[in-house]
C-alpha cells in the first residue's frame, strides 16, 4: 500500500509494492577580500571565493583575477567585477567598471560592458547584488557621473533595460562621506552592506568585516561581527545564499509525488518542480516508517531532473523531495499541524526558506 501526506513525502510498504527498495546557520555567506588574509586559520586570497558558516572559512573557488565586486547569478554563476584591469585566458580583457559571469569550471564571459553602459574609466565597481529576476544593483568606489547622473561611493544603483536609476542614497541615510560602500546583499529585514573603513552609522559603530542592517529611516544594527576578523583586511564584497522554495503539493501540484515500481526491486520517484524559480536541483531524503524525523539523504541530486529511480532501504520506508539551488537547500514541507518539518541533521546542504511559495 502506498500513502501520501501531502506531496512531499512518501511512505511505501513491501506489501503494496513488488520488490524492495539545518535549521539555517546565520553566519552562512560568501565573501572576498582585499588582500591576502587568514581567516578562521585558513589563508585566503584576492582571486578567492571564501565560503563563510558560523565563522568557518573555506576557498570555495579561485576566480582568475582579484575580486573587486561579488554577486551570485540565478543560475548559480558568479557575478565578478575586477579589482584591476584583468587580460585572462583566451585574450578576454576585464576592467574594473565591467562585470564578468565565471561559471563552476572557470569558464568566463562578459556579463555587462562598463564603456558601453557610460561607466566612467576611472571608476569602479565595488559592491553589488543580483536579486532571483536577475535584476543588478551596485555601488560605485569614487563618485562618478553617468547617464546624467551623479553618484555618490556610498550609493546604491539599480541597472536595469541599460539604464541605472538610484536606490540608496548614503549620505540621506547616515553614511559618513568618508566611508565607501563595498559590499551588498539583501534579506527579508532589508539590506546588508559592508564598509571599507570603521564608520559610524546612527548611534551604531562599523567596521571592517561587520555586515550592517539598514533599517530604514537612518536605522542601522550591527547584522553579523566575526570577533577575530583581521585588522587589515577588508571585505570587498559578500553574497548571501538565495532561499530555497518548496515542491508544491495539494492542488498546487502538477505532479504529486509518486511512487512506482521501475523493475529489479527499484522505484520510481516524481514530483512537481520547486516554486521558487532559482532552484535548479533536488535531494531525495528516505527515512523508516513509525519515525518520521530526520530523514537521511538518499540522493543530493537528481541533475536537475522531476524524477529519479532508487533502489529503497530494506523494510517499510517514507521518502521526500527537498528542491535545492547552487548553495542552498528548501523546504522538507509541512507537518500535518502546518508547522515546518526540520532539516535532516545529515543534511545535503545549509537550509534557507524562500516566502512561501507553495
């Protein structure tokens, strides 16, 4: 026999079937930094990506050039403006004003053309953030004129159609003149940015490495410090993992996950896709009837594919489909109360929920 609760999650009994088959870490982000550092223990460099959890780092990828400005790409490529004019492999030359997609393998292209959108050669792209449509929001390292406009180092600047409109204005907020703007991400709270040297924000003090929450209104709270942080390095940028979404369920659910036999003692698992469009991947957790936490993980991909054939645990066994983007896992659904299921504690991924979007 074979019971669904909700769509997410599978229980398969041997009789009914032939043959046998965290919560989120709020350190979690990733960064670069200016110069060669040792964070947490481990060195890093400029041309590193460092991934950053609960104060451990880890070079996740060597960019072939130092990092000026750091985002994250819907689809899972970074998002890079160089530090200093780059001349990488393949006779690509980057400046500081452009902007380069890198992709998992190093694979490099040029994302957005500085000279052509009326950046100023002087100037430098030095903080920037890609939202799940892919629109660009960035900061610039001196103030510079473009388009008509003027902005100033601790602006925010939407790029959007080829044009850029203002969407922060430091100095209305409380940025002192002398600091610069030199990273920035989004949360649910508002905006994080990072500055390059101690500033004091409203009746909050700054520094180096702090990432800042703007509040609104001239409001600013200190969002995450890393005590050991070292004195002279400064962040040049740092990107927050997407939240992930759901696999839809109820009517909401082209396809509920289901369960049929594939042959040899095999099943075969399908679902709908996630709601959240940024995820690309799914995991397949398994765990035993009668204990309904903390499931193991079966498969940490399915390639991006809605289905996959498993060969299941001996016994009575329950499955569910977790949708994943490039750095985080979703959600594992909803218990029968409505309330969230936990994380696996043997967990693909960190855990980040999107808005509901099932």
């Amino acid at each position: 026999m074979t019971t669904m609760l909700r769509c997410r999650i599978l229980i398969v009994t041997l009789t009914g079937l032939a043959g046998g088959v965290p919560a989120a870490h709020a350190g979690l982000f990733h960064l670069a930094v200016d110069v060669p550092a040792n964070l947490g223990g481990n060195d890093v460099a400029p041309a590193d990506v460092v991934a950053s959890s609960d104060g451990v780092y880890v070079v996740e990828q060597t960019i072939g050039f130092p990092i000026g400005a750091l985002a994250r790409l819907p689809d899972g490529r970074w998002l890079v403006a160089p530090a200093e004019p780059a001349l990488v492999a393949g006779g690509g030359l980057f400046y500081p004003r452009d902007l380069v997609a890198v992709d998992g393998a190093g694979t490099m292209s040029l994302y957005l053309d500085g000279a052509a959108a009326g950046i100023p050669p002087e100037t430098a792209i030095d903080a920037l953030a890609v939202d799940s449509d892919g629109i660009i929001a960035l900061s610039f390292d001196i103030p510079t004129s473009v388009q008509g406009q003027e902005f100033g180092p601790s602006d925010i600047v939407v790029y959007l159609g080829g044009m850029f409109s203002p969407l922060f204005d430091g100095a209305g907020e409380g940025v002192p003149g002398y600091a610069n703007l030199t990273g920035l991400d989004a949360t649910s709270a508002g905006p994080l940015m990072t500055f390059d040297v101690p500033s004091s924000l409203a009746a909050t003090e700054s520094l180096p490495g702090d990432l800042m929450l703007w509040e609104g209104a001239g409001a600013w709270s200190l969002f995450l410090r890393d005590a050991a942080w070292p004195a002279a390095a400064h962040l040049r940028d740092f990107v927050l993992p997407a939240a992930a979404g759901t696999v839809p369920g109820g009517e909401n659910a082209t396809i509920p996950l289901t369960v049929e036999p594939a042959g040899g003692g095999r099943l075969l698992l399908s679902w709908s896709a996630s709601c959240a469009s940024g995820d690309i991947d799914y995991e397949i957790y398994e765990g035993v009837v009668g204990s309904f936490s903390d499931p193991l993980p079966i498969a940490c991909s399915t390639f991006g594919l809605t289905s996959m054939v498993i060969a299941p645990a001996p016994g009575n066994t329950w499955y569910l489909v977790v949708p994943r983007n490039a750095a985080v896992e979703g959600s594992y659904g909803a218990r029968s109360d409505g309330s969230e299921r936990p994380a696996s504690s043997s967990a693909c991924l960190e855990q980040s929920l999107a808005p509901a979007c099932d």
